[in-house]
C-alpha cells in the first residue's frame, strides 16, 4: 500500500464526535476536505506494552482509526490495554462535550466498559462521578457491579506469569530432521484428501518428534491435545484446552464447506502441529528452538514449507481476561487458517494480502462475536472510500504485508467472496495453480479486472447497499488511472 504524503494525511484526518461513548460523525468544511484541527492526537498502548501514536481518524463502539507514519491502523478497542482504552474514549468525551462536560450516562457506559475490561477501581470512580450528577445512578451502578462479579466465575484463569528469557534456554536441533523425513513435494494438485494411512503414519512421525523435545525444551507440563486435524501441544491449564480444540475443528469444518472439502478427510500431510504457550517467553523458547526465529513481535505465526507440504502453527496466550482469550482463540483460528490454506491443493503459497484478508474473514465467520476483525474491516473500508486512499500497490504485490494493512486486506477478499463463493474458490485453486492474481480474477468471475474488483470495493464501503457491478464491468476512471 503507497503511504500518504504528509500534507495529503493531514488532510484526510476526521474529526470524531463521540456520542455516549458510541457512534461517531465527522465534522468537515464546506468543501469537503476534513480540519486536522477538530481531531486530536492520542497513544494507545497495546497488551505487550508497544505505545502506538497518531491523530484519531474515525471510530465506533468495536474499533479506532488512529493515522500516523502516512497510513491508516485500526484498532478493536479490546486490543489495546483497558487503561488506554479509557483514556482514549475519555479524550474524545471531553472534545465532543466540551465546556458542558461529560453527562451522567457518559461516565455510567464508560464505567460500565470498563468493568468489561476487569479495569474496577476505574469503572468505580466513574460511577462515582455518574452518581454525583444523578444520584438514580447509584441502583445501576451497583447492578453493574454485581454482574460483573457474577461473570468473573466464568473466566478463564489467568496466564501464568512470562518465563525466563528464550535466549536462556539452548536451541534444539530445529525441524531440520523432520522436515528431511518427509517425502519431497511434488507440488501436485492436491483436492484430494490425503490417504488415511499416510495421515496416521505422519501423524505418528510427529509425535515422536515433538512431544520429547517439548517436554526438554519448554517443561515437563507440556501435553498433547489431539482432535480429528490437529496434535495441539499446550502448557494452558486443563479447563482451557477444550477451546483449543473446539475453535480448531470449528475453523477446519469452515473452510472445507468454502472448498467443498470433506470435513472427515485430512488436508495436510498428518494431522496439523500446533502449539499454545502460556506465556511470551515460552513462546519465543519454541521460534528458537525449533524454526530458528531469533525474535519475533507477532502474537502468533505459521511455518510453512513449500518444498516438503508442511505447515505448522505457533502462538501464544497473553492477559488475563475474558477479551484476552477471546483474541487469543482469533489468533488461532487466523494462523489455523494459514495452515489449512498452505495445504489446499497445492503448497504453493498465495498473496500475501490475498492470504492475510482470507484469514481474518475466516476468524470473523468461525468465531463471530468473539471476533471484531469484521468490524475492524469495515470501519477501515469506510475510511478508504470516504477518503479515497490508494490501494493499488496493495493489491498488486505479491510478498507479506505489514500487520495495519490486514483489515483493508479483509474488506476487499470479503467483498469479492460476497459476490460469490464458488467462484471464490475457484479463484484461490486457481492462485494455487501458480496463475497470477489478474488470470484468476478474470477466470474465477467473468473477466472481472482489479480496477472492477477496487470500484466495487469502494461503492460497497460506500454504501453496503449498493449493488456491486457485474464482473465484467469497467472500472471507474479515477480507479483505473490510480498510480
């Protein structure tokens, strides 16, 4: 994606009116070019402790627009830290309310959130200043209160603190070994499923190969979860595990219905390794040991190899709360996604934003409420039309794409795959094949070019009742002629 020049950011930047701590609308000038001077500028501080700042651009009850470094970063509030989160939405309270100040119902709903977010001194102080407005408060308040406690007996426990640092522990032979036992890759097309003798054989090779080193390299409490596609290795206490493995058979089940895929078959070579840690520094243990990472920021990754069809899944729990794991099981169905993608009829690897935006739209549908990457995309969506912001270069490369470039990755795969979901899947078999993105799209659906796909893109962040244009269409000027 071609970041904006700075005097072009400054001029797309919205100011937000937040009304009761929810919807928000944009104040422009007559011409319709947004004032920098309306907005504000914020730091939000995400769960590892990385501090993100930039000038808010939009935001609603699931997400913010924060714009800084020439593009556009949309947050779900719940990942940012719940003391951010208040901040933040205070911050805009006080610039929509002004001199009036913020109102009863404006400090109950912010207290009200952040007990959501386990933040109670903060959530007590606002119901403090609600009742001081309106002493009707107090009876709320205290029905708030006792809801929350009902639902921390739900909770999931909380993660057991970091461990030591990874470069405390030696390196481990890595997967080299294993990767050599495996039969080279052919690359053939694979819609098959994979023979159930091949399956249990590989999956028996994995076992043995992982569970000792495991066990050497991370703790002795490491244990296997095995289900129908996957050998999860985790050290989560026992009453979490079940999720895992619901999430992890839910996603599988998902995406053989979008590629009409046996969901009793196999798609990868045995069953899929994946590993869950319970802390950071185990986490980056495992990269180390065995995948050579020295160090990585991702929350979780996929290892995928194309020569020899395997694919692996690495991640780890980070938080205590509710919304936490709900963000951790995201970041299980996503690199899930990866995995089983890697493997779908072929192992050649697809788009790197083809393959980003899939995924989250995977997390979205397995996980729903628990999700917010779908509403994270259209906020973002709405921004890019509204603004009209470049996504050319985006949809042209081919390699990874950094992490803020994933919703708008989403919003457009999602909107493709709205059109049609079959000719969706025959637009990833056909990437698969090694066609480039432009012979797909035009096969898959009707000659439809990628300034069609970005024009209908953006009439339908427009306006999500618009009638997408038929695949043949031409696009727009102002697309087609988009640097």
């Amino acid at each position: 994606m071609r970041p904006l020049p700075p005097e072009a950011a400054a001029s797309a930047i919205l100011a937000v009116v937040l009304a009761a701590c929810g919807a928000a609308s944009a104040r422009q000038t007559s011409g319709g070019a947004s004032d920098v001077s309306t907005t504000i500028e914020v730091t939000l501080t995400l769960p590892d402790g990385v501090e993100f700042t930039g000038k808010v651009v939009d935001q609603d009850e699931h997400a913010v627009i924060v714009f800084a470094d020439g593009a556009p970063h949309v947050f779900a509030w719940r990942d940012q830290t719940g003391g951010s989160e208040y901040r933040v939405r205070k911050a805009l309270l006080r610039m929509t309310r002004g001199a009036d100040g913020l109102t009863a119902e404006d400090h109950f709903r912010l207290g009200v959130r952040m007990l959501e977010r386990d933040e109670t001194q903060l959530a007590v102080n606002e119901f403090r200043d609600a009742a001081r407005l309106d002493r009707t408060y107090d009876a709320r308040a205290r029905e708030a209160m006792s809801a929350q406690r009902d639902r921390r007996t739900d909770s999931p426990p909380p993660a057991s603190p970091a461990d030591p640092s990874a470069f405390e522990t030696p390196p481990a032979s890595g997967t080299a070994e294993l990767l050599e036992s495996l039969a080279s890759s052919s690359d053939e097309l694979r819609i098959r499923p994979t023979p159930p003798e091949q399956v249990e054989a590989v999956t028996a090779r994995f076992r043995a190969f992982f569970d000792p080193r495991l066990k050497s390299v991370i703790g002795p409490e490491v244990s296997l979860v095995e289900t129908a596609h996957f050998l999860i290795w985790t050290d989560l206490p026992a009453s979490q595990r079940p999720s895992l493995a619901d999430a992890a058979e839910r996603m599988y089940d998902a995406l053989c219905r979008q590629f009409e895929f046996d969901p009793a078959s196999t798609v990868f070579l045995g069953k899929c390794p994946v590993f869950c840690f319970r802390s950071k520094g185990r986490f980056l243990r495992f990269a180390r040991a065995f995948d050579g990472y020295r160090e990585t920021n991702a929350a979780g990754y996929t290892r995928s190899v194309e020569d020899r069809g395997y694919v692996h899944v690495a991640l780890f729990y980070q938080g205590q709360t509710r919304e936490d794991w709900k963000r951790f099981l995201c970041t299980l169905v996503h690199e899930g996604s990866h995995a089983f993608l890697h493997r779908l009829h072929a192992s050649r690897l697809i788009p790197g934003w083809i393959n980003e935006g899939y995924a989250d739209l995977m997390t979205e549908r397995v996980l729903g409420e628990d999700s917010f990457t779908g509403e994270c995309a259209a906020l973002l969506g709405k921004a890019f039309a509204r603004h009209d912001w470049p996504v050319h270069n985006l949809m042209r490369g081919s390699g990874p794409i950094l992490v803020h470039q994933y919703p708008v990755a989403h919003s457009l795969v999602g909107w493709l795959e709205s059109r049609d979901s079959r000719s969706f899947m025959r637009f990833i078999l056909l990437l698969k094949e090694g066609n480039p993105v432009e012979t797909a799209l035009a096969s898959a659906f009707e000659g439809m070019s990628l300034e069609a796909w970005e024009s209908g893109w953006r009439a339908s962040c427009r306006d999500p009742e618009t009638t997408p244009p038929s695949a043949g269409a031409p696009s727009d000027a102002s697309a087609a002629s988009r640097p």
